[in-house]
C-alpha cells in the first residue's frame, strides 16, 4: 500500500483558504457515486507491461466502499479504458508522439472491447445493480470519452469518489473535471493505486488543494449518510 504524505504546506494552504481541512462533512448516499476507474486486467495483472502491482492492494478497499456505497443507497460505477481502431486517429496526439507509437497495434489490442486485457479484475465485488462505463480517454468526463455525467445527472448524482488506478492519469484527470462539472469529488488515499509512493502524494495534494477532498477508506465510509425515505422526511 501507498506511504501517503501530504506535504504540511498543503495542508497549512487548505486550511488557510478554506478554513478547515475538509470541505464535505457528510455524502449524501443517494447523490453519490463511487467510481472505480481502469480496475482491469490490463493494469492489474503481470505479464501486462501496464501492469501496476500496488492496484491489486486497493481492491479489498475498494470493495468495502463499494458495499458502503450501495448500502447508502448510492451508486457503484465500474470504468474501462477502452480503446478502438479509430483512437490512432481520433487520439492522433497521444498514440504517434506521446506514447511510443512503435507499441501502438499491441496497445490497442489489449484494450478492445471484449479482450481479457479490458475485462475488469477478477478479485473487484461487481453487483448487477451496478453500473459499467467504457471511455476512451483518461478522463471519463471529458467530452466524447463516455455517457458518465449523463448517466449521473439522470440519477441526481452530485458527489463522486474517485478509487481506481492510475493514480495520476486516469484516476486524476477523471476527478479534476468531475469538479469542473460542479461534482463534489472526493479522492481515496488508499484506494486509488500508482507506480510510485512520489506520484500518487503528488496528485493527492493536488487534488486536495484546488479540486475536492482526500480521504483514506475509512474516512469515508465514516462520513456517507444512508438514503433517508421520503416517509421518514
């Protein structure tokens, strides 16, 4: 698991700025959804070359936030990075200068829909009422990546948990426009996984500083408030 170090500086800012270190006291279970982003055996598993060993670690935590979310009454939603032959072209930037495009067929067979490389791991605790979104980029809210905002905001969606891997591709480009978007975003300290204890800080400051919260798992669960009846109103 990830040694997690917000520098002091960081947190001397929030608090300066903010006046108290967490924005969000409570998450309305039924406003919120808990987004698990590129769990896949792609980043999961050796002998993947984007494997990332530390996300095997998160999964049980993962899935205990899962099992609080729905218990809430809020929404679990599984991401999958998923690539098609019109990436290269659409995506011309990233895939013939930005990644070594000499490995690009191989990349994109890897993450074609249906592969074993975009399945989602096997160890993650996905129910049927839980919803799976694919996007093509390492945002899922940016535009043309995927129907997520959609899909939320038709379930009056407004506060998101950010677990998953990368750390500090996918997982905080994802939550950096769910704030853009007026989501209330929270991020796992200990359930979103990177290469190195370095980057994974480095987003989490990041993060806490201009776009949301950080939380460990426990915190978090700690502060999701069940769905109240409309009887009980």
């Amino acid at each position: 698991m990830h040694k997690i170090a917000i520098p002091q500086y960081i947190i001397d800012r929030v608090v300066k700025s903010r006046g108290k270190l967490h924005p969000f006291d409570t998450l309305p279970g039924e406003k919120t959804a808990l987004l698990v982003v590129d769990l896949q055996n792609v980043f999961m598993l050796p002998p993947y070359p984007t494997e990332v060993p530390l996300a095997r670690e998160i999964v049980p935590n993962v899935n205990e936030l899962a099992k609080a979310t729905r218990a809430a009454g809020g929404t679990v939603v599984w991401i999958q990075m998923t690539h098609s032959q019109d990436e290269p072209k659409t995506w011309s930037v990233f895939y013939d200068h930005v990644s070594n495009s000499a490995n690009r067929a191989e990349g994109l067979k890897r993450l074609g829909r249906g592969t074993h490389g975009q399945a989602l791991y096997d160890g993650l605790d996905v129910q049927a009422q839980d919803l799976k979104v694919e996007k093509n980029r390492f945002s899922a809210f940016i535009q043309g990546s995927s129907d997520l905002d959609k899909l939320l905001k038709a379930r009056g969606i407004d506060t998101v948990i950010v677990t998953g891997t990368v750390t500090n591709t996918c997982c905080e480009s994802t939550a950096r426009d769910a704030m853009m978007l007026n989501y209330k975003t929270v991020m796992v300290s200990d359930a979103n996984a990177a290469a190195t204890d370095d980057e994974h800080n480095a987003t989490l400051a990041n993060m806490l500083r201009l776009f949301g919260d950080v939380l460990s798992t426990e915190e978090t669960i700690a502060r999701l408030r069940p769905a109240v009846s409309a009887a009980a109103q």
